[in-house]
C-alpha cells in the first residue's frame, strides 16, 4: 500500500527559502555614495596635485586620457568635458557597483569597479609612456 503523507508535511518540504526584496534605497545606496564622496575625492585631486601629475593619474585616469586625445577640442570645451569626467567618475562608479550588484550579486560590483578604475589607470600609464 502506498503511505500518504500529510498535507502539512508536503507543504513545509515543498517550500524553498525565499529572498525578501531589498528595498530601492538600498539597491541606489552605491550610487549614493558616490555622489557623497565625489567632493572629497576633488579635496584629494588638489591635495594630489601638488605631487605632479602620476599621483593625480591614480585617482582621475580617466582625465589624463582626455587630456592626451583632446587636440581637437577647443580650451573652453576640453576644460568642461574634463569638470565633467572629474566629478561623474564617482557616481558613475556607484551606478556600475548598484547595476553588478543587481545583476550578478555578491562582491561582483566592488570588483568590476576596481577593475574599471584599474583599467583607466593602466590605459593612462601606458597612454603617458607611449607619448
């Protein structure tokens, strides 16, 4: 004869664990902090500047390679293309964290950031040394 189980047992085994859903502030919280440490990263460019231009390369790889490819811009253009890189690096790295962090979860959006920010900075270097 077949043993049937109970309604109840069958319904507590079927039951896989459910996620509870993270809530949007906390999914946007990278992106937030980006934009609250964009103005001191800036505090740390001019403290940076002072030491030439391979220690602000670390921190802002991204404007050391406009300034190598903007001949064609005029000065007023290429300084505000370069305002924009300095102060939307950050937020742009908070959105690439939060969007990883959705997609893939787990530590996949510090990573992919880090290696975004390593991969301007390799571009940079090599960018300076071939010129």
């Amino acid at each position: 004869m077949l043993s049937r189980m109970s309604p109840r047992a069958s319904r507590t085994q079927s039951k896989t664990p459910k996620r509870k859903p993270t809530s949007t502030w906390v999914r946007l919280l990278p992106l937030i902090a980006g934009i609250a440490v964009t103005p001191l990263a800036v505090w740390g460019a001019s403290v940076l500047a002072m030491s030439g231009p391979q220690a602000l390369r670390l921190l802002y790889p991204y404007i050391s390679l406009l300034q190598g490819h903007s001949d064609q811009l005029p000065d007023s253009r290429q300084e505000t293309v370069q305002q924009l890189v300095m102060f939307g690096q950050f937020p742009f790295y908070g959105a690439v964290w939060a969007l990883m962090q959705r997609l893939l979860r787990g530590t996949a959006g510090p990573f992919s950031v880090l290696a975004l920010h390593c991969a301007g900075i390799g571009a940079a270097i090599l960018t300076a040394s071939s010129s």
